[in-house]
C-alpha cells in the first residue's frame, strides 16, 4: 500500500508506475483504493463509476475498470458534504462530520472488495487517500491505517519533496501517528526531486536514522506526468503551448470529469487554458467549455459572482462557440429544477439562457457507455454517461448526437451553443479530428489512448531506474 504524507503527493501516479511495472514483469497485478474523494469518476464494465485515479491504474494493469477497485467514492457537492457512492452507486448524501457513523459498515464492504482482487490476481497495489498523519480521523478510518491494518497489508509512505520539508513530513507523520499504524510501514520515498539527486544523500540518511524505516530511492520530477489524466482538480490541466485553436474551459468550484479536457491538450492546434476564479473570458478566445459538475446550481451561482455570465453574451456576440457537457449543457439552458434537493436544497435556479432547454434534477443517476454520432460531422464516438436530470424543449430538435436513433443534446438555431450529456467524446481521435477541423483547426488525429499508453511505459521505466522497484514489489504478502 502507498499512502502519503498529505494529498496530492503523487500516490495515484506511484500506483499506476508500480502496476505497469509489475504487468510488463508477467505478474497478474490490479490496482486498489479503499476510498476515494473524487468528482472526476470513470463509468466501469458493471455500469457503476470508481474514481479517474483508479481507471488509469487499470490501464496500466492491462485490465478494465470495475467497482471493486475503489469500493467507496466520496462525491463532494458542498464544502461540508459529499455524494457516498458504494460499489459503483450512490447510496446516500451525507454531511462530514455525519460521515464517520457510515464507517464501520463501509468498511466490510472494502474489505469484501479487496479479498474479492486478492483471490482473483497476483498482486494488488493499494492507494490510501490523504495522509495517515491526520489522525484526528484515525478513529474508524477506512482509507489508511485502518485499512491496512484491518487488511494486513504493508504500507510504503511517500513524501513530496517539491513541497518542502519533506524531512518533516516523514519524520513528523512517524510522530504523531500510533506505534502500532507506524510499524505497518514498511519503508519510504520521495517523489518529485529536481534537481541533482546527490544533494539530499543527507537528508535521505537523517530520515533512515530518525525513522528507522528504509528507503526504496528518490524519484525525480516525471516531466511527462501532464500527459496522463489527473484525478484532483488542484491539478486541471492547461497546453503546454500558447499558439494554435484557444479554447477556454470554466474552472467551476465543483468541477467534474474533466477529463474530457485531456485529449485536447494534446492536440498541436488547440491553446486550452483554465479560466480561474477572479479573471476574465479572453476576448480572442473561440470556443468556451463549460464541463460538468457536481453542483449544478451551485455552480451556476458561482459563475455568476464571476461575471462569466456576462462574457459568454459577449463572446457569443462575438461569433464564439460554447460547448457544454453534461452539467454545464444543463447550465445553458433556460432553467434547472430541484424540487427533491438531489444536489442540494430543493429548489429551482435561473439558467444562462443561452440553449432553449429546462432540466429537472431526479434522484436516479444514469451510468453507462455509449455509442453516439455527432450529428454535424457524422462522425461516430463513445462517450459515457455519468449524471442526474433530464431536459427537454424545442433545441432538442436540433441535437448535438444520435444515440441508437434517439436525439441527445440540443444546437442553437445559429449553432454557436451545444450541449451534451455525454463525456469523453474527445477520446475518439476521428471525432476530435472532425470537430475542430469543422472550426478550423487541423488535426492529425494522432491516437490519444496510444499517447497515454506510451507515458504509462515511460513512467514505469522512470520508476524502475530511480526506485527499487523489484524489492518494493517482493513486500508483498
């Protein structure tokens, strides 16, 4: 088990390296998270959604996602609480401090799931979530040393050396947490070094002696880490470059499944940036991305205290296009109904206007793949599903894609704003190629699962030169 010495150290890019490293070795390996926090979720085989994280170490397994590789995912919809999905689908609404009475049943349910994967491959890598260090959470802890004591499972803890003091954070996690949770630690790295490695030789020794745990290497920076999907929103990514197609996407507060962005980045003609809180809508830009959510009305709001409302009149004045998946294709619309509170408190909230649609929020969430064809190219695409509501009125004759002959989304008579429900469709390299060659980018429709296969193996040799990958993978039990 990797768990960290606080979030966003890198665990879910360890993980995935280890199972690529561990499947190109011959071993039968799967990749495992108790529980996760997460609104970016991945669709599963079984029609349930698990956490991105877990999709991506499944990739590099070599196997399909399915819902016992991340039993629990916790769906934040306010700062104070959370969707509780169990086993691929939602159960419950819960608020934080409420959270820690679902525990001791969530965690037979965990615990079935891994000893389902223990039975059925070789090797399971199991990703904590946060840090063990919070140990105010200790009690009934389901995603660290609860688990892995409950699971008997060896822990390996990273620490984030680009963060600073990561001395401490080792040294200070053994601290505070108990003697019985620190002799499960098997041992430590460090993630992120850049630099000349030589540099800590002596900080690596002062965390050996202190400790008394071994270390398994330092690893450096993995410049290609942009390329592979990110799980945290703290991590939304932008091109690398400035030039070519500009294409915006709202950083809403609860942004979700922004994945869909990833294979744009990618793209040689496409410029994506993020357009976060406090800044405006570029006035050159040419398509506006409002992703999904997990907040719709709130998020809705959100926009608003931005004045984004206003710079999308503006840009639509302009001749720009705004495309909205999933929660934001509902945010286009005329209004958004929740009368049984489903995503908060019932209610109904004023949309942006800019589709003629209406939405209503029902407790029945739709999870599933779906083939699709984009209804102005032709072209064929997968998507999935992941979502509550459904809507209705007169743009939906107009509908951005087929499905099994069916309308889905809605076009705008001048066809400036589209929506749809259905996420990664940037995903298939020929419908990316069509869509942004109908607004004037070429594309070579370069393969983008290749891409991300490609970084996987790099990854994996990147572990593998830095780390001591063969006598981490011989802890097992």
């Amino acid at each position: 088990m990797i768990q960290g010495t606080g979030s966003n150290v890198g665990k879910s890019l360890l993980v995935a390296g280890l199972c690529r490293a561990a499947r190109r070795r011959g071993v039968r390996v799967a990749p495992f998270k108790p529980q996760n926090m997460s609104n970016n979720a991945a669709v599963t085989v079984e029609g349930g959604e698990i956490g991105r994280a877990q999709a991506l170490q499944a990739l590099a397994s070599g196997l399909q996602p399915r819902v016992d590789m991340n039993p629990v995912l916790l769906k934040p919809e306010t700062d104070v609480g959370a969707q509780v999905v169990v086993l691929g689908q939602r159960v419950t609404n819960v608020l934080a401090r409420d959270y820690a009475a679902l525990k001791p049943r969530l965690l037979e349910q965990v615990l079935a799931s891994f000893a389902r994967m223990k039975d059925e491959y070789d090797l399971v890598v199991v990703e904590g979530a946060g840090s063990p260090a919070e140990v105010n959470l200790r009690q009934g802890d389901i995603a660290n040393m609860g688990f892995a004591r409950a699971a008997g499972v060896p822990v390996i803890l990273a620490g984030d050396i680009e963060r600073g003091g990561v001395i401490a954070q080792l040294v200070g996690t053994q601290a505070v947490i108990d003697p019985a949770d620190a002799a499960t630690v098997a041992g430590f790295l460090i993630n992120r070094f850049r630099g000349d490695p030589r540099l800590f030789d002596e900080g690596y020794r002062v965390i050996e002696r202190s400790t008394g745990w071994p270390g398994f290497g330092v690893l450096p920076h993995f410049p290609e880490a942009w390329r592979l999907p990110a799980e945290d929103a703290l991590d939304l990514p932008e091109s690398p470059g400035s030039e070519g197609l500009k294409v915006v996407c709202l950083a809403l507060s609860r942004i979700a499944n922004f994945d869909d962005l990833d294979p744009l980045i990618q793209e040689p003609g496409v410029a994506l940036t993020m357009l976060r809180p406090g800044r405006v809508l570029p006035g050159d830009t040419d398509l506006v991305i409002l992703p999904g959510s997990k907040s719709t009305r709130g998020d809705l709001e959100f926009l608003r205290a931005q004045g984004w409302d206003v710079d999308l009149a503006a840009h639509r004045r302009r001749g720009g296009r705004i495309l909205g998946i999933c929660g934001g294709y509902q945010m286009l619309g005329r209004i958004l109904r929740d009368p049984e509170g489903v995503e908060g408190p019932p209610g109904e909230t004023q949309g942006l206007g800019l589709l003629e649609i209406e939405t209503e929020m029902t407790p029945r969430k739709r999870l599933g793949e779906t083939q699709a064809v984009h209804c102005a190219t032709g072209q064929e695409f997968q998507g999935y599903e992941i979502h509550m509501g459904r809507s209705h009125g007169p743009d939906r004759t107009r509908p951005f894609a087929a499905v099994a002959g069916r309308p889905e989304g809605a076009v705008s008579p001048d066809g400036q704003v589209s929506g749809s429900y259905l996420h990664g469709m940037f995903r298939n390299d020929a419908f990316r190629a069509a869509y942004l060659n109908a607004l004037g980018t070429a594309s070579d429709a370069r393969s983008y699962d290749a891409a991300v296969d490609r970084t996987l193996d790099g990854l994996a040799d990147h572990m593998e030169t830095h780390l001591d990958v063969t006598a981490l993978l011989a802890l097992a039990r």
